[in-house]
C-alpha cells in the first residue's frame, strides 16, 4: 500500500507520516533524501533524526531510492518493518535536477526523462514491499508561475511526480496547517 502525504511548505507534512509509522508495533525504515550541503541543513536533518525512535533504520539516498527499495525486499528487511517512509520527494527532485541542470532544454528533457524513469522504478519496487510505503512531498503548484527557468522546471517536474505518485497511491492526504485532509 502507498500513502502519499503532500502540502506546503511547514504544513505537518513530516510530522504526520511519522505519526503514521509509529502507530505500528513494527520496525520503521526511514528514507531521507535531503543532503547537508552547508551548516543550516546539517541542523535541520539533525533536528529529523532527533524526532525519530531510536528502532527505526535509517537510510540516506538523495537520487536512487527505488535501488534502496529493492535492496530492502531482496536482503528481506521487510519481515519486521510495517512501515517505509520515504521523506521528501521535493528533495528528491531537487537533487536530481541540480546534479545536472542545464537551461539547455534537450538536456532539461533528458534530465526530466532519467527522473521520472527512477520515479516510476521506485514505485513498481514499492508495490513489491509486504509493508506500507509512506511518501511525503510538498505542493508547489498553488503559487506565482516562478521567473527562473530553474525554478519553473523545478515546479514543474515536482508538479508531474506528484501527480505519478499520488494516482499510484491508495490513499493520499493534503495537510493544512497541520491538518490532513484525506482526498484518496
């Protein structure tokens, strides 16, 4: 089963997919992305882990998450963990795109198709799981078109795997100022 949970920018988006993992009795794989590539994110990754049980596993994977899923199911981790949660799917895009960005647009659609090929990889490996998989992203779309061409690619790709995932996932949830909204 695939839980999406989406929302903007410090709307409880984390805080909630932990409170899902926690209400089992099982192990916890935990999938970050983010990459502390200078001292405030160093903090906030750090503040992450502080937050988290110490019985949960960590795993730190900034672009190939669906070679971690399938690593999981094949050394049978699985027999234990309830829940995988994978945080955030906005990093993941992010490193994806700056590993090679260019405003060249053939290479910006080479870069899109890589992604989302990844994309779609990691989720036929979630299907395969015999736990629940938790994926958090954020919302970009509900702002101003952005004036760089960075971030309008950025918006949207994020954009186009959010979509992806939330029709691959059985239940998806919107947060709201820390309210989740159940939409599927």
């Amino acid at each position: 089963m695939i839980i999406f949970i989406t929302g903007g920018a410090r709307s409880g988006k984390s805080s909630f997919a932990e409170k899902l993992a926690r209400e089992t009795d099982g192990r916890v794989i935990y999938i970050a992305t983010a990459e502390a590539k200078d001292e405030e994110m160093e903090k906030r990754i750090e503040n992450h882990k502080k937050r988290r049980p110490e019985n949960w596993i960590t795993i730190e994977e900034p672009l190939y998450v669906s070679k971690v899923l399938e690593k999981i199911k094949k050394e049978n981790y699985i027999d234990d963990v309830k829940f995988v949660l994978l945080d955030c799917i906005a990093l993941y895009t992010s490193n994806w795109i700056l590993k090679d960005f260019s405003e060249n647009i053939f290479l910006q659609e080479r870069i899109r198709g890589e992604f989302l090929k990844e994309l779609e990889e990691m989720l036929k490996n979630a299907r395969k799981l015999n736990a629940k998989f938790i994926i958090v992203s954020n919302e970009v779309g509900l702002g101003i078109v952005p004036e760089y061409p960075l971030a309008r690619f950025y918006r949207d790709l994020l954009g186009e795997a959010n979509q992806r995932i939330a029709e691959a996932s059985e239940e998806v949830y919107f947060m709201v100022s820390g309210i989740p909204l159940k939409i599927k």
